[in-house]
C-alpha cells in the first residue's frame, strides 16, 4: 500500500487558506537566531524551513518527513540546504543524538498519527531537543463538540480521494488531549501563543484532492449537510453555497520548553 502522503501532492497555503500574518506569528514564535539548529519535523515540501531560512538565512535547518515523495519536494524547494540535512524517517523514531536541536517545530504534523503515537512523537521530541530548547506546533485544536464532527468530515475527504491509509491512521486529537500529551512528553511550560481561524472549504479540496471529480464534491457537501449538527452552525459560521461548504475552525500554535 502506498503511503498517503506519497500520492497527497497539495499546496497546503493553499487548501487551508494560510495567511500572512499567521506565517508571521509562526516565526515570532520560533525567532531563528544565527547558527541555531532547526527542525522542521514531518516537514511536507518543507514549507516551514523555507520562511525560517529567509528570516535567519545562518540557522542550520534539518528537515523530516517519512514520505519520500514530500522529501524530493522538499529537496526541490530548499535547494540551498546540504542533503545530508535531509532525513526520510518515520517518528516516533529519529536517528539524531540526545539534546541535538535548540527548536523543532512541528506544523499540521501530530494528527496525522494514532492517538497513542503523538505521545511518542513528543517524548522524542523531548528526547533531541536542548534542554532549553523549544517545541513549537501549529495544530488543529478541537474540542468536545467539534473534534468527532471535523474528524468524520475529513474521513470522508480521505475516502471519497482514496487517501486509505490517512482515513485509517490519523488522529485529530482535542486541545486537552494535545497540553496532556504534552504534560506527559515531560513539557513543563506550555505557551498558547496564536489563534488562527481557519476557515473549511470543500470547494478547495475539488482539484487537488477530490480529482476534480465534481461528483465527489458534492457527495462531501451531502455528507457534510447531513452531518452538520444544527446547533453548530452558527457557532462555527457554517456557509452553504450550493458547490462550497465552509466553517471555521480553530488551530493554534503552541510554544513548549522541558
Ligand atoms: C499535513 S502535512 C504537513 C507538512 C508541513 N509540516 C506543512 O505544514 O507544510 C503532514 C506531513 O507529515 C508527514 N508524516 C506523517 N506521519 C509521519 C511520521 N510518523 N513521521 C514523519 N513524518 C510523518 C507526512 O508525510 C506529511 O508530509
């Protein structure tokens, strides 16, 4: 079976309608300084270590990620990084020693794992990073009303773009799930530090995700019509324009330090 990742080629900015000034809390957040050394871990096409390297063009940037596929793009897109900075693997499991890096960040990344390997995630986190070091996520944040609700929606998604083994494997964990699992990988200070209000589009997932097949689209707009509890719609300002669902959810970047 192939992995998801290797046949989910999307623009991220572009599906989940990123803006400028969320980039720009992300590297507040960071605030790369010369010579530090950088993960982006489960890096995608290494979107994050792009903006890191142009704000600190000096900081040693390694990249992970365990598809091969999103590692060539990232390759692509940081040709000026050397290759060795590169590392295809699977975490929980890293080759780097003990206390190796001064920031890992992890963007869109811990969901994409069971429930019970985002506490392992974390504890390896914990594991390389200096012990001053600091853990940065940018993560959907979900709570008790919207966390099965998002989740089946985005199962659907998975299903109806035959991305099988995402529909089976990621979890999209609560807020107090995250700061436990957190709590527990030994993180002692924990800084909610941005809240990004991320607005759902079915209509975007059409060409990049969904085949272009508008078949597809509407089937998701069924799903998510039928789904959508009617107390929640105003709350999450839920949008019904015939071909374009929309929603606002909330994600959040959290700072960390041992
Ligand atoms: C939604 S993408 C986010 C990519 C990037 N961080 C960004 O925001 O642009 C999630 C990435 O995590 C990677 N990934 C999923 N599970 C992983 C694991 N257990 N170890 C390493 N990478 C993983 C996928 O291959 C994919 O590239």
């Amino acid at each position: 079976m192939k992995h998801g990742f290797d046949i989910r080629i999307v623009s991220y900015e572009h599906i989940h309608s990123i803006h400028k000034k969320d980039w720009n809390k992300l590297l507040k957040a960071i605030n790369p300084q010369p010579n530090e050394i950088i993960l982006d871990g489960m890096c995608g096409y290494g979107a994050v270590g792009k903006r890191i390297l142009e704000k600190e063009n000096s900081a040693k940037l390694f990249l992970l990620d365990e598809s091969k596929v999103q590692m060539k793009r990232a390759e692509a897109n940081l040709p000026e990084v050397p290759k060795k900075n590169f590392t295809i693997s699977s975490l929980p499991k890293s080759n780097f020693k003990k206390e190796f890096f001064d920031k890992i960040v992890i963007k869109m990344g811990l969901h994409e794992v069971p429930k019970k390997e985002q506490v392992n995630i974390a504890k390896e986190v914990s594991r390389i990073l200096k012990p001053k070091g600091k853990f940065i996520v940018w993560d959907i944040m979900l709570n008790n009303k919207t966390q099965s609700l998002f989740q089946d929606i985005i199962r659907k998604k998975d299903e109806l773009s035959e991305f099988d083994m995402l529909t089976k494997e990621r979890y999209f964990f609560k807020e107090d799930e995250f700061l436990k699992t957190m709590r527990e990988a030994t993180f002692s200070k924990i800084t909610e530090f941005h809240t990004i209000n991320y607005k759902f589009s079915s209509r975007k997932r059409l060409e990049s995700e969904l085949h272009n097949d508008k078949k597809k689209l509407n089937l998701l707009n069924e799903f998510i019509r039928k789904r959508f509890p009617k107390e929640l719609k105003q709350p999450l300002d839920f949008k019904d324009n015939g071909d374009d669902i929309q929603f606002m959810i909330t994600k959040k970047i959290y700072i960390m330090t041992k």
